[in-house]
C-alpha cells in the first residue's frame, strides 16, 4: 500500500514513472526530506517537521517549501490511505530539474513501516560506533557542509548501515574523532541515567530529532531531567539505558554496542514508550 500525491494537489500513480531523469534531486541528491508518522491517520509532529523542512531548504538555499501546498499533498495521501494503522509518510523536495527554471520538485508519500524497524521497535538492536569525521566546531565553521540538514544525501548513512550489518550489528551511533557521540544514520541518541535523559547537542551537527524533542518534552512534564550535552562513548557502557529515537523507529533500545551487553534497560524503555505515548 502506497499513496503518492503532488503539490499541486494531485494523486499520482506511486508505480509510475514521475520525475526526470535530471532531476537535481536525484543527479545529485540535492533536496531535502522529512518521514513524519502518522498513526491510525494522525500526524505526529507534523509542525516540527514542517520547520524542519523550511529549515533545512534555508541551509540548502532552496525555495521556501510552500507550507500550504505540502499540507494539502500530505492531506490527500492521508485520505487515501486504506493501509495499516501506522504510515511513513515523505515528504520530498528537490531542486528540480538541471538548468530549468528552478521550480523545484515536491511530493507525499505514504508508505508502510518497514518490517525490521517494527522488529527492532520490540527486540532492541545492537550497534557498532563509526568514526563521520566531524570535529567539534565543525557545523559552524563549514556551513557549505549542511551538517544538520535533512538531505537527500543519504548514500553515506546507508553505507554506515551496511558496513554495522558487515560487521554483525544492525546499527549506527556516529562518533567526532574525539569520541563524542553524534547520532545515528536515522535516529536520534538518547541516554538514560536515574531520571534524567540525556542527547547531544545539534550544534556538534546533527539533525535535531523531532522524537527526541517529544521525548524530552513528555519526560519534563513527569519531572524527569532533560540535558542537551556532549556525551562520550566511554559513557555509553555505563549508562543505565542507551536509546536510538526517530519517528518511524520511536523509541528503540540499544541492547549491545560495539559487541559488549549493554545494561538491560528493558524497564527503562517501557517507561520511555509511555511517556512518548502520553504526547499523543
Ligand atoms: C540523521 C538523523 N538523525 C535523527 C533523526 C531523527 O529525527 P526524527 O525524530 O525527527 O524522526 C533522523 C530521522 O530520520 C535522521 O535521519
């Protein structure tokens, strides 16, 4: 079951053909995209991804993504969607066409959940570290590198998943070459230690999650501590609960890393499913 609609408010066939083959976007994968979840036909976050969406075509130097245009698309695929109660919906915009007139390519997609993430949503995962070569102060100094944008640029964070699954994991946490853990390929980190939760700033350059956001936010609510701070990996091993958050993922424990057992944090993650729950 898949649902395809257009900004200009139409539905399009999801088995056809649709874009040109010199489309920027994928000539270069030169646009920018959110998966929002939507749950038995509600949006989550939708808000948070639309900003992030504006925001990250700022970074790209994209038009502005016209809200109401992407708004009536997602509509439209939520109205036709006749699947299972839990959607990924896409959204898509790129650059368009090479040497056109600049008017750029968007679309909606709902697509259903892919069956290893609703696996590891229950069973947890294991996860290997993998150096992205981003130093601190980088995402400032080298704003060209769009650290932190959501593009369509994906390749290297799938070449990370592969390169865990060569190595008999099924994930990623990204380190800085000094240690410092970043995020996953599609997932935020969330650490747990007594009641306070703890992810790594999006000023080291990586995206700031719109799950973790709700997490956090759910979690203040029952008087739990949330910090924004650097986390070393060392701290990893000792902590009480390791998490990989993300929309479609929601909160998903990280039960081994690097080959060692992590702390069973199987109580933790029934609280943190919860209270992420409790936001909607
Ligand atoms: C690199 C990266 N970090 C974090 C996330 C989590 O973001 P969100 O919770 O908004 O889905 C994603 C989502 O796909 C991602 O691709």
């Amino acid at each position: 079951m898949r649902v395809l609609a257009l900004l200009d408010g139409t539905l399009a066939d999801p088995d056809a053909p649709l874009l040109r083959v010199d489309d920027l976007g994928l000539m270069r994968g030169d646009g920018i995209f959110e998966t929002v979840l939507v749950v038995n036909g509600k949006p989550r976050e939708l808000d948070p991804h639309l900003d992030r969406l504006a925001r990250s075509a700022e970074m790209l130097d994209l038009p502005e993504p016209d809200r109401a245009s992407f708004e009536r698309a997602l509509t439209l695929v939520l109205d036709n969607w006749s699947g299972g109660t839990e959607m990924a919906l896409k959204l898509v915009y790129t650059r368009g066409v090479e040497g056109g007139d600049g008017t750029p390519t968007g679309f909606a997609l709902g697509l259903p959940i892919g069956a290893k993430v609703l696996t590891q949503r229950e069973a947890g995962l294991s996860a290997i570290t993998l150096d992205r070569g981003i130093e601190p102060g980088l995402a400032e100094r080298a704003p060209w590198l769009l650290l932190g944008a959501k593009t369509l640029s994906y390749a290297v964070n799938m070449a990370a998943l592969r390169e865990a699954e060569r190595r008999g994991a099924e994930e990623v946490v990204f380190t800085t070459s000094d240690g410092s853990v970043l995020e996953g390929p599609t997932s935020t980190l969330v650490t747990v230690n007594g009641r306070t939760l703890t992810t790594p700033p999006a000023t080291l350059g990586i995206l700031p999650g719109t799950t973790q956001a709700a997490l956090f936010r759910a979690a203040e609510r029952e008087g739990w501590t949330v910090v924004v701070e650097p986390i070393a990996v060392v701290d990893l091993h000792s902590a009480a609960g390791v998490f990989l958050v993300s929309s479609v993922r929601k909160i998903t424990r990280v039960h081994t890393l690097d080959g060692k057992p992590l702390a069973d944090s199987s109580a933790i993650h029934a609280e943190l499913a919860d209270l992420y729950e409790s936001e909607y």
